[in-house]
C-alpha cells in the first residue's frame, strides 16, 4: 500500500555513499557524475548539491560542515556533491551555471523545479540544515482544532489522508519530506496537539499523552485507522 510504504520512508536507509578527497571518510555526501546527478533529478525528493573543487580552499572548509548536515538530514533531505575539476563534469557545471566554487543549489523536487542557490556566508551544518529544512515544498496544511480534522479529511476524500498529532509547533523534518514526495498521492496535514487531549477527543487515546500519532484516512473514508509504524 502506498500511504504506509509511504509512511514508513522516515525509517529507510540510503544506498552506499561514495566520497571525494575533500570530505570526511564516513561522510554521508555522495559524490555525482552526470549520469548520478541525471538519476538524483529524476526523483521528486527534496536534494542538495555542492558543486566544488578539491584545490578549491572554501571548499576544503565546508567539507566537514556540509558532512555534518548531511548526517542530520539523512534520509529525509540526501546532500550531493560534483566534483567540477574532473573533464566529465565540466559540462554539468557549466550548464548549472557554476561560476565559483563552492556553489551550493537545492532541487525542491528534482528536475520538476527551478533550483534554490545557497547565497549566505555561513557555510555551517546549522546554516545548511535550517535552510534546506525551509526550502523544501511540503504542502502539508496546518489544522487549527479537533473539529478541523474531520472536515479537511471530507474535502479530500479523492485521495488517502495523513494527519500528524504532534507536540511541537514546527512541522517535522519527516512529515515535510514525505508531504513533499507523495503530495502528487496522499494529501497531508498536521495538528499541534500539546498536552495530548486532542487524541483523546478525536477517540484515538482514553488518556492524554504527548507522543506523536499518525491518523490515515483510506482513500473514499471519512474514518481514520491509527498508523503503527508497519
């Protein structure tokens, strides 16, 4: 079933990463050639990309950083790198307007959109990770109150829906990725729920507690079922 393979992305692990002299030796960056970064646009996920140098002495410093935020996006948002010295990337570079190195671009859904170009200073894995984090294309619809859930579930009962109960006032790294992935077949939504008496009245706990919870509605249903992780 989709919405579950769906749901159960967050715990997916990535294929092998191949690393380049620059980064750290259990770096989570995989390096791309045409081919790879040809096969990483075809996909609708949320990716980065830094397009460097070796000899390139920014670049030698971001390296640790850029690791850094790649280990704490992983899986949800994978960070690439190019490396434009080799003769086989140089065409890639040029007609992704690299002028200077490093440059960093996000693909909010692969080739489906126009790239986000990196332009602050900061080259720090806090910086990366909370831009990245904003940048990617969710959709996921914020409810109000209990009495919301229901009705944004009626409105679209075309499609499976997925609402998150979660404690926090953010909307989690996860739920964004996975709003931004499946937005073309599930429709996504979140409602803060603090102390937990939301579940209550909605019927999915008898008592209050703060841990998240994932309610789907099938396709055609305006009942949910509780997700449980399988």
């Amino acid at each position: 079933m989709l919405l579950h393979q769906a749901l159960a992305l967050g715990l997916a692990a990535w294929p092998a990463i191949v690393s380049a002299a620059i980064f750290p030796s259990d770096t989570k960056v995989k390096m791309l050639d045409s081919n790879g970064f040809k096969k990483a646009m075809k996909s609708n996920m949320t990716s980065v990309v830094a397009f460097v140098a070796p000899w390139c002495g920014h670049c030698q410093r971001m390296a640790p950083e850029y690791s850094k935020a790649a280990e704490a996006l992983q899986p949800m948002v994978p960070l690439y790198a190019v490396d434009c010295d080799q003769d086989s990337n140089k065409r890639l570079c040029s007609e992704q307007g690299v002028q200077g190195f490093p440059t960093v671009k996000l693909f909010p859904r692969g080739s489906q959109s126009k790239p986000v170009s990196y332009d602050s200073g900061q080259r720090t894995a806090e910086s990366f990770f909370y831009w990245a984090s904003r940048n990617i294309p969710h959709g996921v619809k914020r409810l109000d109150k209990v009495a919301d859930v229901t009705a944004w579930a009626n409105e679209h009962v075309a499609k499976p829906c997925a609402v998150l109960l979660n404690s926090g006032k953010e909307i989690p790294l996860m739920w964004k990725t996975l709003g931004n992935k499946y937005k073309d077949h599930i429709t996504f939504s979140i409602l803060q729920d603090k102390s937990g008496k939301s579940a209550v009245k909605l019927g999915v706990e008898e008592k209050p507690d703060r841990t998240s919870k994932v309610l789907v509605y099938p396709a055609g249903s305006s009942d949910f079922v509780r997700f449980d992780g399988k």
